[in-house]
C-alpha cells in the first residue's frame, strides 16, 4: 500500500459518550516532518481526538488515517511505527527508570543507543530510583524517552515538558527539534503556549469539538491583526487624547488610557500606524518617551477563539 503524503488525515470525526458530543466534525491533517501542535481547553475533545488516532477509540463516524493506516483495525501494523508520550504514568510503579528504558527498547527491531538517550536528558542520577519516587519533571523526560527510543516515524507528546525545571525544558525542547529535522513526525499537545509557538509548524486549535483555527504560529498571531503599541509621553496628555488618536488612526483600531502618561494602541500595528501615532504626538505637541511594538502572542489568539483560559 502506498504511504499517506500526511502523517495524520482526519475527516470528519465524531465521537460521542452519551448524549454528549465530545468531537464533532472535526477534519484535520497532520504533515510529515512536521511538530503540529494540537491545543484546546480541557473537555475541548483533543485527548478523544488523539486516543482514536493512537488505537485506542474507534472511529464513530469519518475517517482517520494515521501513516495511511486505519489506528483501530491497523493497529498491529501501526504501532511499530508511532511512539506515544503520555501525560503521566507508562511506567510501573516500582521499576527503576533506565530499566524501564531498556525494556521498552528491547521490545523495538532498531532501538536507539540507551546510554546517549539516558545522558541527553538527565536521566543518568535518577537511573536507580523507582519510578514512584521520581519527580513529576524526571517521569515526564522518562517518558518522552520510552516514546522515541524505537526510533518511531511519528509520536505523539503530552504535555512533554510538564514539572521540568528551565533547563530540562530548553533540552527537550532541542531534542524534539532534532527529531523534526531528522524526518520523525511529532504531534504535541501542551497548556504552554510559548513552547507551541516556539516549537510549531503548523497550530490546529479545538473547542468543543471542533476545529476553529489552523495555521502557523505567525499566520495565527497576525490573522489576528491585533498588535498592540504601547506610547509614553513625557507629560500628561491633553484632555480627549484617546478619543483624538483613535480618530486619526481610524476604524478598526481601539485606544485605551492606561494612566495619564501612557496609551495602548490596539490593531494593525505596521509602518502607516506608527506614522500616523508619530504624526499625530507632533501635531498635539506631545512628546514621546517610548512607542513598544508588541504583536498578539498565541495565548491571546487561543483566548480570543475560545473564551477560555488553558490550564492544566
């Protein structure tokens, strides 16, 4: 059978539990090569979505596809292939960390080298503790390396750097890079906004069930158009100053006052907005301390397509 050019082909999912519709036609595709980052609030349908790409659901309605293969009935074939993170647990309770390890790769035709993988991250001083005693930072880089240590094709991560201290955080963040460039498809969910828009390819976003955005890290935050400028002046504003700027700006940008001394400036921010601020402080006779450019991060596209904070 010839491969999927996708790694993932969802169309048109739907899954029920009852009377309540957990995912609800939802059409996606994962790319190969790719770090696809699915993300949505809790009860959004992702984890149904990605444990019926895994095997473990059926499909009730539409089609999933997973390396061309079908994730319920292929799933001999599939799980050579496919390596699985999971948020918490894998491992038995009083195993020792890299005697898990070994036993996960002795279970692959072509494992990785156990040692390289067990230094890379950090596991060589918690080698001997029983997986139990191991801190929630230690079982998540466990876990990460039991998924790629078969050398899989595609591997899905849950929450990878959850508990994980900044330096192990940068490490795994490194690996998955190198996987990517290395050809292995990664399909990540995480509540870390800045390590889906620092890793991604490509963002879908989920809520209640169904699809609400997809693209880039860039193409989500700027689709947006909602930039802010922060301006400062040296002395107070003139009275109406908001009102005043918000007119020669024009329509779809919104002023606000934050105190007497400062302006946030929300819409397109490009070269013709900060002319016309620029313009208009010298006209007013008001004189600029700073003008700081920030553009919407993906936890403020998330916020404004869902409604809803994302926590753990």
């Amino acid at each position: 059978m010839p491969s999927s050019p996708a790694a993932v082909e969802i169309e048109g999912l739907v899954m029920q539990y009852g009377a309540k519709t957990a995912v609800d036609d939802l059409s996606l595709i994962v790319e190969r090569g790719t770090i696809t980052s699915v993300l949505g609030p809790n009860g959004a349908g992702k984890t149904t979505t990605l444990e019926t790409c895994e095997g473990f659901r059926r499909a009730q309605q539409g089609t999933v596809r997973v390396l061309g293969l079908d994730p319920h009935a292929q799933r001999s074939q599939m799980l050579p292939r496919i390596g699985v993170m999971l948020q918490s647990g894998g491992a038995w309770s009083g195993v020792r960390a890299v005697e898990m390890l070994r036993h996960i790769a002795s279970l692959h035709a072509h494992p990785m080298p156990i040692e390289p993988l067990v230094e890379r991250l950090g596991l060589g001083d918690c080698g001997r503790t029983p997986y139990r005693r191991l801190s929630g930072g230690q079982q998540q880089r466990l876990g990460l390396a039991m998924a790629i240590v078969g050398r899989p094709e595609l591997v899905f991560v849950d929450e990878p750097t959850a508990g994980m201290d900044p330096a192990a955080r940068r490490t795994t963040w490194e690996l998955l890079e190198e996987l990517r460039e290395a050809g292995v498809t990664i399909v990540l969910t995480t509540h870390h906004m800045d390590e889906a828009e620092r890793l991604s390819d490509q963002v879908h976003v989920i809520d209640r069930g169904r699809l609400v955005a997809s693209g880039t890290p860039f193409e989500l935050t700027r689709a947006r158009e909602q930039a802010t400028i922060r301006l400062v002046v040296t002395e107070p504003f003139p009275p109406g100053s908001p009102v005043a700027l918000q007119h020669a700006l024009g329509e779809g940008t919104e002023v606000q006052e934050l105190n007497g001394q400062s302006l946030l400036i929300t819409g397109r921010a490009d070269s013709s907005t900060l002319a016309t601020v620029a313009r208009w402080c010298e006209e007013h006779h008001v004189l600029p301390e700073s003008m700081v450019l920030a553009q919407r991060s993906l936890e403020d596209v998330f916020l404004q397509l869902t409604g809803r904070e994302f926590t753990p």
